[in-house]
C-alpha cells in the first residue's frame, strides 16, 4: 500500500515514468541492504542458539 501512495504522491509532483523508475533505483537499493542486514542479524542469532547449551 505504501508503494501505491508513492507512486500517487511522485505523480502528483510530475514525474512520468522514466523519472519513476529513477526514483525506484534507491527505494531498492534501501529494500536490498535491509534484507541483508536482516538476514545477517538472523545467522548470527541462530548459531548464538545453537552453540548454547541445552537446559
């Protein structure tokens, strides 16, 4: 949803499509660096529970 309204609010400021797609490029970029550093944060609490001892 918040995609969507995005789209309205860059429309609504001119931008046609190529310039869209422009815009695009970052909020991707932003998506893939989260994804890693969550998939990192994750590995990292998982080996943590692995290495503990079971109680």
């Amino acid at each position: 949803m918040l995609s969507s309204w995005l789209v309205a609010v860059l429309r609504g400021l001119g931008l046609r499509l190529p310039a869209l797609s422009f815009a695009a490029v970052p909020v991707a970029l932003a998506w893939l660096a989260t994804s890693i550093w969550l998939g990192r944060r994750y590995e990292a609490a998982r080996e943590t529970r692995v290495r503990q001892p079971s109680s």
